[in-house]
C-alpha cells in the first residue's frame, strides 16, 4: 500500500552498542524492509561497518556483529525514497575526511536535493551515491573544515529544506536532531547509564530502556564524555519561529501502536480516530470488521462508540512481508491474497461495516472488496479512519503521483462505484485532529495540499518519478 522511509536507531557508551543496535533496528523494521546497517565507534576512534540489502535478521550474523566493535553505534533502516533501492543506497552513510571517521543516518526526504547536488558538482564534489543523505555529509564536512562538529551541524542544516532526523557520529560525539518542523520522530531514552536513540519507543520496550522524552523540532542533542547537552539549530541571534507540523500518518498508520511518538501513545490514537469516525458517520450492519493490522485498532474504537458487534473476520500471514513492496501491480494484487484470506462462514450473508486507516491507490481495497462479494456478503460497507488522500507527499512518504491517488482523480460516488461497496465513509480532516492534544502541530498536506515546505518543481518531478518506478 505506502511506503515509508527508513528508522533510525543509536546507542552512547555501552560495552553492546552494537548489538542493542541490531535489536533496536529490529523493532522498527516495520519503518523499512530494503536495507539495514550499523556503524560503530571504537576507543580508538575507528568505525566499523555493516550493511546490505534485506531484512534486519538477513543482513547481520553473529561475526558481522561481533565485528563492530565499540560502544557508540548508530543504525538505519530504509525504504527508497530519494535514491535507488541499491546496496550504494543502505545506510549509515560512512566517510573517512581529514583523518578522522563520520557516520550519518538520515530518515526524511529533501526537497531541494538537486539544486544543492547541482551545486556541489559545480565545485567539483563526486557523488557516489543517488541518495540525498550523501548532500548532507558533504555539506557537513566542508563545514567540519573551519567549524566545531556542532557548527557545522547547524551550517549544513541552514542550507537543506525539508524533513530529516538525523543521527551523526564523529569527533567522539553522537549527535541527533529533528528538523525544524519535526516531521518525523525521534526519541531519546536511556539504558543503563547509555543515551539511546529510536525513530519509535517501541525499540526502547525492547531493549527495557527508560523513555526520556522525544526530540523537538528543531532541536539537537549532543552527547559527549557521557553527558547530553542539547541546543537550538538555529543560532540563538536568529530564531527560525517555524511552527512545528509532524506528520499526522506516522499516526494514521506507519508507527506501531505500542510505540509512544510526538508524545501520543498510538494506540489510543487510532482508537479515538475510530470513535470518531463512528461520531461523524455509523453503519446500519451486523458487525463490524477491521482489515488487520492497521484497522484493527480503529475498528475496535468505532466498535465502541458505534455499539457495534466486532469480527475478526479476516485473517493475517503474518510470514508475508507488506504489500506495497512487491515490484508490480499484478505481484501486488497476488500479496494482496496472499497476505489476507477471509472466513466465508463469518461473511456469508452478513452486512458488514470494514474499517480501515486509508485508501490510497484503492487496489488493495478493490482486491479485498471483490472477495467478500464472492464469499457471499449481503452489503459491504467501508468506514475510513483518515480523511482522503489526494496529494502527494515530498517528505518521506512513497504517495505515487496525484493521478494514481483514486481520491484525487474520482468523486465520492466514483469510488463508491470503482470499490463496488454500499457505502463509503472517511474521517474528516477536523475529526481527525481532534485525535491529538496539539492539532496545530501537524502536517496535513496529504490530505489537503497545505505544504509546510515549499517543493521547487524540478524536485516534485524527481520525487514522484522515484514513487512512480517501484
């Protein structure tokens, strides 16, 4: 269905940095299924390597582990977003300049990528690599020339415009940030003494680490000799007066539910997302039915509001990987499948309410619908937890192009007809931020077009190619 970017994952000053690393990483791979690696940071000063394609539990043994040696790591999971879904893509993206080792793992997507690579070409500066998180480490290094690592940090974020957290090792430190507008997660714990970076806390409860608080936008923190200090991006003598705008999906859909993010339990909030939607539109049927995992919690919430009987009428393989990453529409319409098979006793000549966190393209939906029809349900009804997406996002999101968007190319009544289903609700966008405790504080432009950050034309056109290939 959508891809997101990638997870971060980093660890300050325990004698297992590296494996806590490759389990931190392990809660998150839901965040990415490409490619995975982990950077390390020894006494000495070294770094050391690992990564490649696949799965996090894929890409590590035990000798690659036992081999990034070190107390201070720093971990990536990805997806494609900017750059081709190729092993010279994994990260954490490592250089050796001046002498001395820099790591740096990116979760995010810029949207002036190829003004700031035309630029940087211009002065002679050879790209190895087709991903933007290679722009930022050469803008950090040429900083890191006549700066402090913290100076050059803050250079090179003034010159990047979009979404980014970024974890960054060098000159004994690890630093970690979140981008102005702080459209995406990221969260400092700590275990055993050690500072402990996640993209989601649900690393944390893995790992039993203590939950610290999140990363602000815009801010970063330093960890250095054991101590953690934290400061402005922007330079106190020119304050950014950015509102923050965190991406509502990571709660719609991306995060896992028992992950704490934004300073919202996920859980609860798709559970009210579903209460809700039960508040704005119900369903006159015999049970209501999630399409698991993502709808499950949202069903349960409009089942409770509604008064409604629930089913768990479909069931999950849970040994087969998300849908969107098969390469073709008819391999993805196979998973589909694949992935879900009905009980025909539950369904047959019942009407039945779905709920769901979203429809994008719609295929999935329409896969779905068709085999409930076949299994002999009297009405199909579907109930949205989200409002519909009609635009593309530039930030880190795979949303294909607006016309591959079946909200932005059809009516109401269109995609009521296209699903073949009785009815169609989603959430409104007013009901859904009345979900969050600071609904002024998130992103919505998926959904209504309001784009926190410009995206030059050349970079929308290099983006929506990027989701258009896979």
């Amino acid at each position: 269905m959508i891809r997101h970017e990638c997870g971060l994952m980093g660890i300050y000053g325990h004698e297992d940095a590296a494996r806590l690393t490759y389990f931190g990483l392990y809660a998150q791979q839901h965040r990415g299924q490409e490619s995975a690696g982990i950077v390390s940071y020894d006494a000495d000063h070294r770094m050391h390597e690992c990564k490649g394609m696949g799965l996090v539990p894929e890409v590590f043994t035990e000798e690659g582990l036992q081999s990034l040696v070190g107390e201070t790591a720093i971990g990536h999971v990805r997806y494609s977003t900017t750059g081709a879904s190729a092993a010279r893509n994994a990260q954490p993206f490592l250089v050796h300049f001046q002498g001395e080792d820099i790591a740096l793992a990116h979760n995010g997507n810029l949207v002036n990528t190829e003004e700031l690579r035309a630029t940087l070409e211009s002065d002679g500066v050879i790209f190895t690599t087709s991903n933007d998180t290679e722009v930022i480490m050469h803008l950090l290094v040429r900083a890191m020339r006549t700066m402090s690592l913290e100076n050059a940090v803050r250079h090179a974020c003034s010159q990047i415009r979009g979404a980014y957290c970024l974890l960054i090792m060098a000159r004994r430190k690890l630093i970690a940030l979140r981008d102005p507008h702080g459209l995406h997660p990221l969260a400092l714990g700590e275990l055993d003494g050690s500072y402990v970076f996640a993209s989601e806390t649900c690393a944390f409860d893995l790992l039993e680490a203590d939950y610290i608080r999140t990363i602000e936008p815009g801010e970063m923190v330093i960890v250095d000799n054991g101590d953690l200090r934290s400061m402005p991006l922007t330079p106190a003598d020119k304050p950014c007066g950015i509102m923050p705008r965190q991406c509502i999906f990571e709660l719609v859909y991306f995060a896992r539910p028992d992950s704490l993010i934004y300073d919202e339990q996920v859980y609860m909030c798709r559970k009210r997302m579903g209460q809700q939607l039960a508040l704005e539109c119900g369903a006159d049927v015999d049970f209501v039915m999630p399409f698991p995992d993502s709808g499950i919690y949202p069903a349960l919430g409009f089942c409770q509001q509604a008064g409604l009987p629930y089913e768990h009428a479909m069931i999950r393989n849970h040994y087969v990987g998300r849908t969107f990453i098969q390469p073709s529409q008819s391999m993805r319409s196979f998973g589909v499948r694949v992935k879900i098979n009905p009980i025909r006793s539950v369904i047959e000549g019942k009407r039945i309410c779905i709920v769901d966190d979203s429809i994008v393209r719609g295929t999935t939906m329409i896969t779905r619908v068709k085999k409930l029809r076949e299994l002999g349900a009297r009405e199909v009804h579907i109930r949205i937890s989200s409002p519909p997406v009609k635009f593309p996002c530039y930030y880190g999101v795979d949303f294909a192009y607006r016309s591959q968007l079946i909200a932005a190319t059809h009516t109401l009544p269109e995609i009521v007809k296209k699903l073949d289903v009785d009815s169609l609700h989603y959430l409104s966008v007013e009901g859904l931020l009345k979900t969050v405790r600071e609904p002024d504080h998130y992103c919505t432009a998926c959904f209504t077009g309001d784009y926190p950050v410009p995206c030059a034309e050349t970079d929308k056109m290099r983006l929506e190619n990027a989701c258009a290939c896979r």
